[in-house]
C-alpha cells in the first residue's frame, strides 16, 4: 500500500512508519521525553481536524512517532546497579565474556557482562557491560600474524572469568566534531572500561554462560580463520579471513590505508556485499542439489543467519541479512518481494531492537548506499542507456554459442556496477568527508576491478577447511585464491599510493551536508521528471 505525496512520489507505508519512528529516536536525543508526549498528543489533537482519509494514518504515525522516543529512552536509561556507578570503587569484576576477543600487538579486548564487583566491603551484585583491555602479556604479541589469536589467548566467548581491574569512563572526544570513543560505548550500552596489566590478574571460572548458538558459531569461525592461516600465506592470508568475517582487524596498516584511499575497505567489512556473494554462492549449489526454490530460501536464510551470529550483529550486515531474508521468506510464501518495502522494513526492525544505531556511522553509510543504488541506478538509467547502445539484448546468451553475444553481457554487467557504484557514492560521500575528512577520487575504478575477485576470493576462503582434507584440492584452492588476493592488493597499492586517489578535506557544516543532500534530490527528481514524460512511466525516489 502507497500514499501520495504532495511532491507527486509515491511513499510507502514501510517508509512512512520507519521515518516516523527514527524521528521520535533523534528528537529524544536532543530533548526529554516529556517534550515528545506533548508533541505527540498536539500532534493527535490536530488529526482530528485533518481530513477523515488521513485521521487514522495521521494517529498511527504520531503513535509510532512516540515508540521511536520512547525505546530510545528506555535505552538510555542507566540501570540502578549497573557497573558504571561503581566505577571509583570497584577493584576486581565476576562475569561472562561477552564478545569474541579481538587481539593486536599490544592488547587484548572483550566486552564482558558482568555478574558481581568487589568494593571495600565486599562482593556486591552487578550488572552491565564492560570494555576490557588487558595490556602487556604473553598472548599480545604476534597476533596479527597468526589469524588465530585466541589459540594464544586463551579466552573465548562465554567463560566465566573473575579478574583484577582498573575501571574508568571512556574519553571523551579531544578534538570538536572528532570521533568520539565514549559515544560509540554508550550506544553499545557500555558506559565504563577496564584495563588489565597481567595475565595474573584474570581467572578462568569452570562454570560457562553466553548463548550456545552463538558459541558454535564463533567456533566456526575460529576454525576458518585457521583453515585459511594453514592454506594461505601471509599477508594474503589476512585479506581473506577479514573479507569472510567481514573485519579488517586482521589486516595490516598500510593494506588498510590503501583500501581505506580507494573507497573499497567497504568490502573488506561485514556488509551488504557479504550477504550478497553467500546467497549468490549457495544458490546454485542448492539448486544442484535438486532443492525446490522455495526451500532454498529457508536453507539460505539460516545460513545467513549462521553467518551474522559467526561474524557479528554490525547494523549493516543485520540491514542486508534481513533484506535477503525477508525476500527468501516472500518467495517461500508465494509473495512477490519488493526491494523498497524490503529497505524500510529492515531499518524499522534494527531500529526496534537497537534504537542507537540510528547515529552509528556503519548504518547511515550502510543504508545511504543501498538507498542510492535502489533509487537513484534507475534514475541515471543505467541498463536502459546499455540497452539503447546495443550492448545489451534480453536473448543475447540465450543460445550459448556466441562469445560476442558473452563479451556484451559481460561489459554490460560492468556498467551495471558502475552505475550502481557511483549512485552509492554520490549519496555517501558528504557523510565520508564528515567523518574521516577525505574523498575518494579512485573509488570508481577500484571498486570495478577489486568487486570481481571478491566473490572468488570469498569462496576460497569458505573452502580452505575442506581443502585440508583433499591436497589436490589444496593446492588448487590455495593456488587460485593466492593469486586473485595478490591481484587485489597490486590495484589496491597502485591506486592507493597514487598521488591523487584521495583528497583530504575538512568536515563540512551539518547546514553544508543537509544542502547537498536538498540539492542531490531536486536534481534526481528532475532527471525523473524529464524520464517520466519521454517514457510515460512513473518511479519513486523513496
């Protein structure tokens, strides 16, 4: 169902109930919750004097308006017995290791839940979650190197652990409008750190805790980052394990900075891409294994939900898995998916359970990008100007036999993704200048040459644990997988090391950004406008 907007687009009842939502969550952060209620009932009062067609759409949204404030300030509340009001008392903590240990030369870190805290007068119940650093010990060194860091550290999700430890509140940002360590925490429900100087300090309790769904999952993970240690060489070893696991945290610096210079460290992290390249490898495999298609979907959908617990919930890998779930799901139930609802849809959801996320950089750069490409490729009528050029025919590879016909349907799939590529970086580059003050000049090219190994080097990674099993495949696995990895951090270094790939800028003003982005849509609606009147069609652009 759709409503008519005064602009002449057409808005969703999905897009309208998550603007809704996500503008009770940002007014909530900058005004209490009192001050929502009166909006909210003004806003019910006047909606019985609007027209009876949009009383009841105008009350729903005011409802939804008010849920959005209101679970954000629930979320925000610090409970009574949390850790944090402990925090110039409290020497030693009891709790569950509540995140997969990330480890680099000079620390190891973990969230921990925590279940008591000692004061001067003893042990006290508590509650709330913990940032952990432990600094200085023999499992430190050597982790980037080795993929497998919790071999050496010997801490894992879900141990139970009694330790000695400094508490204090994160830092604040040093510099105005700079990243800001404390804010981030606190979205994650995290308000205080601990460091810890000596391996001594800490103790392995015999009793377990944490979800066993998640503890298999991370397993699985440990074991693949192994596989791939044992299959791959240094440093393409650290290319492939973080473009599986969607992470660059075991990848070196300067293999970050040139990534990072080119705009593709996108695809070295856990998102949209991911969940694209697990449903495009098991689909054919399933379908090869005469699965009916709409249990296929079910198939994938727990994979993908396999692999967002393996790698972790970051909002723009749960945005991609419950798009490509909830399309699956449609098909299983003989429902046609529409991509746009799919799109508002999945921030509604993550919204819900994590209002916060609404202000973390992954998810406004993870949905701008998905909505550029959904709305603006067609905008810039990618593969309609491919088809009108002749590169394109709807039964160009019908027969099989023709190379030519092949070679067109490759080049106009290279233009698709140019297409898509540049749509999305239209929409997110203010918000790249904003946050890491650089442009990305050789986004475009990089993005096309790196975007057609990741698919080879993502299923090469997959396969490294059973390549174990058969050598012959091994070495073939290990071989092709080498090689398209060597070829990616080649682009990346030659592009990256260019003078000119990147420029470094200033954060522009909020007013600065929110002008693009006016601009940006007044000319997107009228490339629509000129398209509807040549086509006789009409689009959205929401």
């Amino acid at each position: 169902m759709r409503a008519k907007s005064a602009g002449g687009f057409t808005l969703s009842v999905a897009s309208l109930l998550a603007f809704a939502f996500a503008a009770g969550v940002l007014l909530r952060l900058y005004a209490p919750l009192w001050v929502c209620v009166v909006i909210a009932t003004a806003a019910i009062i006047c909606a019985r004097h609007v027209d009876t067609r949009y009383r009841a759409a105008t009350t729903i949204l005011t409802a939804v308006f008010f849920l959005g404030a209101w679970r954000y300030d629930v979320e925000l509340r610090v409970p009574r017995d949390d850790v944090s009001r402990l925090v110039s008392h409290a020497s030693a903590l009891q709790g569950v290791v509540a995140s997969d240990p990330e480890t680099n030369e000079a620390r190891a870190s973990f969230v921990l839940r925590v279940e008591r805290a000692r004061i001067p007068s003893g042990w006290v119940d508590a509650s709330g979650r913990v940032m952990v650093s432990i600094y200085a010990g023999p499992g430190c060194a050597g982790m980037l190197e080795s993929c497998n860091s919790d071999e050496r550290l010997g801490l894992e999700y879900g141990d139970r652990i009694i330790m000695r430890a400094r508490l204090y509140e994160p830092p604040a940002p040093s510099n105005p409008g700079g990243f800001s360590w404390k804010g981030y925490l606190t979205r994650k429900g995290i308000y205080v750190c601990a460091s810890v100087h000596s391996w001594e300090s800490v103790r392995v309790l015999p009793t377990r805790g944490g979800n066993i769904a998640v503890r298999f999952a991370l397993r699985g993970r440990h074991a693949l980052t192994d596989a791939v240690r044992r299959v791959y060489p240094w440093p393409e070893s650290t290319v492939i394990a973080g473009m599986v696991l969607g992470t660059y945290a075991y990848l070196p610096l300067n293999v970050v900075r040139d990534f990072s210079r080119t705009g593709t460290l996108h695809l070295l992290a856990a998102s949209g891409y991911n969940c694209w390249v697990v449903v495009f490898l098991l689909s054919p495999l399933l379908k090869r294994m005469r699965i009916l298609p709409k249990w296929r979907g079910l198939v994938i959908t727990g994979a993908l939900a396999a692999y967002v617990l393996a790698v972790g919930g970051k909002p723009s890998l749960v945005r991609a898995a419950l798009m490509a779930s909830l399309a699956l799901l449609a098909g299983f139930l003989n429902r046609a998916p529409d991509v746009k609802n799919l799109f508002f849809v999945a921030a509604l959801i993550i919204l819900a359970v994590e209002p916060s996320d609404l202000f973390d950089i992954g998810f406004q750069l993870s949905f701008l990008s998905v909505w550029g490409i959904i709305n603006i490729s067609p905008v810039l009528g990618a593969v309609v100007l491919l088809r009108r050029a002749g590169i394109v025919n709807s039964h160009a590879c019908s027969n099989g036999k023709s190379l030519r016909q092949l070679s067109k349907k490759v080049i106009a799939g290279l233009g698709v993704t140019a297409i898509a590529t540049l749509s999305a970086m239209l929409v997110t580059a203010p918000l790249i200048a904003y946050y890491f003050n650089y442009v990305s000049l050789a986004a475009l090219p990089a993005n096309l040459a790196v975007e057609l190994g990741v698919p080879v080097v993502f299923g090469a990674g997959l396969l490294a644990p059973a390549a174990g099993w058969v050598p012959s495949a091994a070495q073939l696995i290990g071989y092709t997988g080498t090689v398209v990895t060597r070829g990616m951090l080649w682009i990346g270094s030659w592009l990256g090391s260019a003078r000119f790939s990147a420029l470094s800028v200033p954060s522009p003003p909020v007013f600065a950004v929110v002008v693009y982005y006016l601009i940006l849509y007044g000319v997107l609606y009228r490339l629509r406008t000129l398209s509807c009147g040549s086509t006789g069609k009409r689009n959205s652009l929401v």
